[in-house]
C-alpha cells in the first residue's frame, strides 16, 4: 500500500485535483495492528480519507460500497498492490474521456502487447464444450483506471456484492451490469513509446506466502494453500 501511494502521489495525485477520497481496508491476512498501519498510510497521503473497514472480508461488497461513495465526477479506482512508472496528466485523461469512453484503464501490458488504443475481451458461451457463440465486447475491470463522471455510481448499484466484480460480467452471472457496460469502451493509457504505464506488486507478495485465489461460480477469494 505504501509503495502504491507513494508512486501514485509522485506521478499522479500532485498533478490532478481530488475532491474526495474512499478507502476499504479489509481485514484479511492481518489484524488490528494491519488496520492500524494501513489507516496511517491512507491518512499520510490523504488527510481527510474516508475509511470503512468491514468485519468480513469482501471483494465485490468494497467495490460496490466504494463506487457508490463517490461523487458525479471522474473517479480514479486503485487497488493497493500497484506502481505507476510515468506521470500522468490532467489534460491527457481528459481527452481520453471522449463521449463514448467509460473507462481509462492504465497500461499492465505495452501498446504493442494490446495492441491498439482500446481494449476489448470475446465472450463466449459454450455448451458440452462446444462453442455456441462468440461476442466481441468492450472491456470492463477494477484493475486501476479512471471511470467517467457517473459510471461508479451507476455500476455500483447493479454490482452484486457476494460475487467478483469482474467475473460478474465475464462469466454472464449479472446481464443488468453487463448491459449498463456494453455501450462504453475502454481506453488504454501508456507510458512512454507504448509503454506499461504500472506495474504489478501483488502477485510476488502473494507468491511468497502461498496464497491463491480460488474461484467458484462467479465468486471469489483469497486462501492461504498449505500444500506449499
């Protein structure tokens, strides 16, 4: 979470204006004295952070409740286990806002990797293992990007908060947020010449504890596997 905000605050936060900010601490894989550091972090770099900090752990119960936190503007989502590696400014995000973009997403992979400006994802439906269609669909995540001003709360209200946020979409377990989403694209912010814009931190930390995320009907999440 520190090195998160920390690149976020060099490359990001000094260069845009916030209004409001939403944190969700879950406890997971910690405990009081986690919550207690993390709190401190949040506070550090956004003095009049809002925090929620749930008695059980849910990935799709903090994504609702975050989104529908926020205000009728632009929203920047993160998750804590990512670095940003280029500055990124307010006139760039702004015209990547055009009218039929609901989301920014920053860069994971190169432009080259993508491929293009814009990202999408094939949704597929097969029965017996044999395919019976195949949609090709504008691309939705949580991954981190900026949302056009009204998105979060919109897609926070359909979200259903027992099942992943992503997954919801892709594996057809809610058709009202999978049809709010269809009508907008997904931008691609690079960094320098095409590159990834940020990095991901989570999957080594969560490598060197052994712990996977186990899915399972459109729901999701984290477990420590004891057979390593």
């Amino acid at each position: 979470m520190e090195k998160t905000l920390q690149s976020f605050s060099r490359h990001v936060f000094s260069n845009l204006e916030f209004k409001n900010s939403f944190f969700n601490i879950d406890p997971i894989f910690g405990g009081d004295v986690e919550v207690a550091e993390c709190t401190r972090i949040a506070k550090k770099y956004f003095q009049n952070a809002v925090i929620h900090v749930p008695n059980k752990p849910s990935f799709g119960a903090a994504v609702k409740r975050l989104w529908l936190s926020t205000a009728d503007n632009h929203v920047l989502h993160l998750e804590d286990d990512w670095e940003i590696q280029f500055p990124i400014e307010e006139r760039v995000v702004n015209e990547k806002m055009s009218d039929d973009v609901g989301m920014l997403q920053l860069a994971i992979e190169s432009r080259q990797k993508y491929g293009g400006d814009f990202l999408y994802i094939t949704k597929r439906k097969r029965i017996l293992g044999v395919e019976i269609y195949a949609n090709k669909v504008n691309a939705y995540g949580t991954s981190p990007r900026f949302f056009r001003r009204g998105l979060c709360q919109k897609f926070g209200a359909l979200l259903k908060e027992h099942l992943d946020p992503e997954k919801q979409v892709y594996k057809n377990k809610n058709w009202r947020l999978s049809r709010a989403h269809m009508p907008w694209k997904c931008a691609v912010l690079y960094g320098e010449n095409g590159a990834p814009l940020i990095r991901d931190l989570g999957r080594d930390w969560r490598r060197a504890r052994s712990i996977v995320k186990i899915d399972k009907k459109g729901s999701a999440r984290w477990v420590i596997n004891d057979e390593n």
